[in-house]
C-alpha cells in the first residue's frame, strides 16, 4: 500500500516525468513502439488493398474460389473418413458390443 503510494507520488510529479522521458531507455522503447504500430498499419493496408483487389475481380472470382475450396475441403474429407483404419469387428465397447 505504501508503495503504490509513493510510486503515484512520483509518476505524479511532472519534473520526474520529463527527465524519464528524456532517458536513452523510455526514448528507445518509444520509437519501438512507434516502429512496431507503423508497420502493423502498413501491413493492414497491404492486406486489404489486395482483399480488395482480387473481390474487384472478374465478376464471382472470389465466389468460385470460395465454392473450389469447399468442394476439395469435402472431398478430402470425405477421402480420409473413407482411408481411416476400422477397428475389427466384436472389439467395440458399448452398448450394441458382445460381452
């Protein structure tokens, strides 16, 4: 309790905030934390404007990729239900089993 006190005390003071912020170590931090929200912005803006680019396509390009998609996600699921190992027959346990 009293040092969360004495530590609000201190952040208060505005002389103390001044030198912190002129230090080498919360100056660096600051232009990594700049850095860091620049180039996620960028990055943002990167990714919609080729979001936008390919639903600005042929008309239902993104329609049909999304449909193409959905067809080979099924298919290969059907594939693997089909491949998947059976267990042998009189081995399951439950309540159609044979004690």
């Amino acid at each position: 309790m009293v040092l969360r006190r004495l530590l609000g005390a201190l952040l208060h003071s505005s002389q103390l905030v001044e030198r912190l912020s002129e230090s080498r170590p919360i100056r660096r931090a600051a232009q990594l934390t700049a850095f860091a929200l620049l180039q996620a912005q960028l990055r943002g803006q990167d990714a919609a404007r080729r979001l936008r680019a390919i639903a600005a396509g042929p008309a239902g390009s993104l329609g049909r990729r999304a449909a193409r998609f959905r067809d080979t996600f099924t298919q290969e699921l059907r594939r693997g239900l089909r491949e998947r190992p059976r267990p042998p027959p009189g081995s399951q346990k439950g309540p159609g089993a044979n004690p």
